[in-house]
C-alpha cells in the first residue's frame, strides 16, 4: 500500500496515536472518509456532466461527419492510387495472381488427375 511495509505502517500509527489520542483518532477518520466520499462525488458529477454536454452539443454527429470525411479522402486515394498503377502498367495489375494460380492448378490436375479425398 504506497510502498509502505508493515513496520513503517505500526511506527506511523503509533505516532499518530501519539499525537492525536485515541479519542481523535475515530473523528479523523470519520472526517477524512467523508472528505473522501465528497471527492468521489464530486468527480462523478462532472463526468456526467461532461457526458451530458456531450449529448446535447451532438458530439457524436461531429465524429460520424468526421468518419464520412476519412473515408471519402481514403476512397478518392486508392482511386488515384489504382488509375496511376492502370497506366504504369498498362491495365494489367502486377498484383492480381489468380489467372497464373489457375494456370498452376490446371497443370497439377493434368500431372496427377483430379485430387480425391482417401478416407
């Protein structure tokens, strides 16, 4: 508990013992529970205030406007980014494998046959 040990626990209520009486000791920490309780109150009355400004200003529109905006930037950039790799290399697209892989699995299946499941 805040890089306290046991013994420095024992020494500081005993010097708070000391200086206070057993008396006090029960007000002083009644009061600072409350002190307590009243900060925890008072943190989640703002955190529900915020939230309700929040929804009132319609925070979240702003947020969905904003995502709309990202991906129309980001539709328009690979667009730009699909037409210049289209002239580069003349329509066809360095990266688009599918018709060797067929071409790949046509020969395979004139090499060995249809490939069956043995159960």
């Amino acid at each position: 508990m805040f890089g306290i040990g046991g013994g420095e626990l024992i020494l500081i209520i005993f010097i708070a013992l000391m200086l206070f009486g057993s008396e006090k000791i029960p007000d002083i920490a009644r009061t600072l529970g409350k002190g307590m309780a009243h900060l925890k109150n008072a943190t989640n009355e703002i955190k529900s205030e915020i939230q309700r400004s929040a929804d009132n200003h319609e925070l979240s529109s702003l947020t969905r406007d904003f995502n709309r905006e990202v991906e129309e930037v980001k539709s328009g950039f690979d667009k730009i980014v699909n037409d210049e790799t289209n002239k580069l290399t003349g329509g066809n697209n360095p990266l688009d494998i599918s018709s060797e892989i067929n071409e790949v699995k046509e020969n395979f299946d004139d090499l060995t046959g249809p490939i069956k499941r043995q159960m």
